[in-house]
C-alpha cells in the first residue's frame, strides 16, 4: 500500500471517530432524555438508530439487508451475529426494527462521552466477576418483561486474526434464549470486516451487506439443548459467510 493511500485511509479512520462524536453531541439532549426513565428507552433506542445511519452514511457505507423473515412489533428476540468491525454496532441498529439492548464488555464503559450512555443502556458484563452471569440474567430478564430484545455478539469480541472466519460461540446467548423462550435470531454481516477492521490502515467505502436468516425457536427447549442451540446457530451463520461473493 503507497504511504498517500494509508493517510488517506488514516484521515478516513479518524473522522470514523469524530462523527461518533459530533453525532452523540447534536443528539445528546433526546439521549439524555432517553435514560431518564426505562420506559422512555424506545427513544433512546431511535435516536441510537439515527446516529448510526448517519455515521454509515457519512462513512460511505450503503447498507443493503436481506430479510427472510420478518419481525413482530413489540416480541422480544436474541440477537446474534457475527462479530468482526465496530461498524457491527451500527449495522446491528440499521438491521433490527424492534428496540433492542446490547451484553457487552464492562470496560467498554470507561470510554469518554460514549461510555456514559453505554453504562446506562446497556447490560454490562465482568468476566472477572463471579456475580456477573446472576446480574446479567436478572437484567436482561426486567429489559425483557419490558418488551425489548437482546443482542449478543456470541463470539466474545472480534477475532484478531483476519484469516479466521467465524470464531467459536460462547454461550451466554443460547442459555438466556432458552430461559425465557425467546428465538434466536441469527445475522451474517459479510462485509464489515473488510469496509472497517481494526487495523489503523486498512478499510474503504463500499456496500454493507446483511441477511437476516430464519428465527430459531427456543419454545420448550431446556438447558440441554444450549450447546446443539448454540452450534446450530453458528452453522447457519459460518455457512452464510462461505458461500458469499
């Protein structure tokens, strides 16, 4: 790569992270309103979608989606999808019609501005903390009777490996989905990875594809059937992201 095309990317990459925050400063009065109450989350949650589509399109990004089913205003699902780009975010909240909550990292919370409202909205989980899995069960269980879906991404965190193309699954989705009998609602993003990976250099504008598979019904599964869940799950997903173009 020629050092004009890698500051050029550079310079890309940077106002990545400076539409993140002009975008969370114009909506910061409706966001603020959003955590007032839980029951004022659905405009949190709109406001979230509108900051991400203006960072994709903002970026370059067209997002195009395949649906072969569709969702039911007001039912609950599990969210999953391959894990590969901070773009995953975005493309998760362009993707779902129905108001949803992330799991994810605790630490994600320490960053500026964003970590604020990511703390507030979002079902915090500490690997290192023995109590974690009670509290996330019992909160996303309150997010749940509420009317809210749930997002995980089931690998964990993005891959550093490039070459690899789905990770193992872990199973705090599937346990949660089989708890409260909810489908599994399994998402292949193909291109995320390539238009915004972690590394500093390496990106482009382009098209964003996803497809919205199948749902998967947990309705009277038990916790023996978490892991053929789980693997089924990621088979559908991993041989999506094989056969693409």
């Amino acid at each position: 790569m020629s050092i004009l095309k890698k500051v050029a990317v550079a310079l890309w990459k940077v106002w990545f992270y400076i539409l993140i925050f002009v975008m969370i400063i114009i909506l910061f009065p409706f966001l603020v309103i959003g955590i007032l109450k839980e029951s004022w989350y659905p405009l949190y949650f709109r406001c979230t979608q509108i900051w991400a589509r203006v960072i994709m399109l903002g970026m370059g990004f067209y997002p195009k989606v395949v649906r072969d089913e569709k969702f039911v205003r007001g039912k609950s699902y599990m969210l999953v999808s391959n894990h590969t780009s901070m773009t995953d975010i975005m493309m998760m909240l362009h993707v779902a019609k129905n108001p949803f909550v992330f799991v994810g990292k605790a630490e994600l919370a320490k960053l500026p501005l964003f970590g604020f409202f990511y703390k507030r909205t979002c079902i915090l989980v500490d690997r290192g903390n023995a109590r974690s899995r009670k509290e996330v069960f019992d909160q996303a269980q309150r997010r749940l009777s509420q009317g809210m879906s749930i997002c995980i991404f089931p690998e964990g965190g993005v891959p550093n490996d490039l070459s690899l193309v789905l990770d193992t699954f872990k199973d705090g989705a599937f346990r949660l989905a089989i708890d409260h009998q909810i489908p599994i609602v399994p998402i292949t993003f193909y291109d995320n990875k390539e238009r915004f990976p972690y590394f500093f250099f390496k990106g482009s504008p382009g098209k964003m594809r996803a497809r919205v598979h199948n749902f998967i019904q947990t309705l009277g599964l038990t916790q023996d059937d978490k892991r053929a869940l789980r693997d089924n799950t990621r088979e559908v997903i991993l041989g999506e992201l094989e056969k693409r173009d």
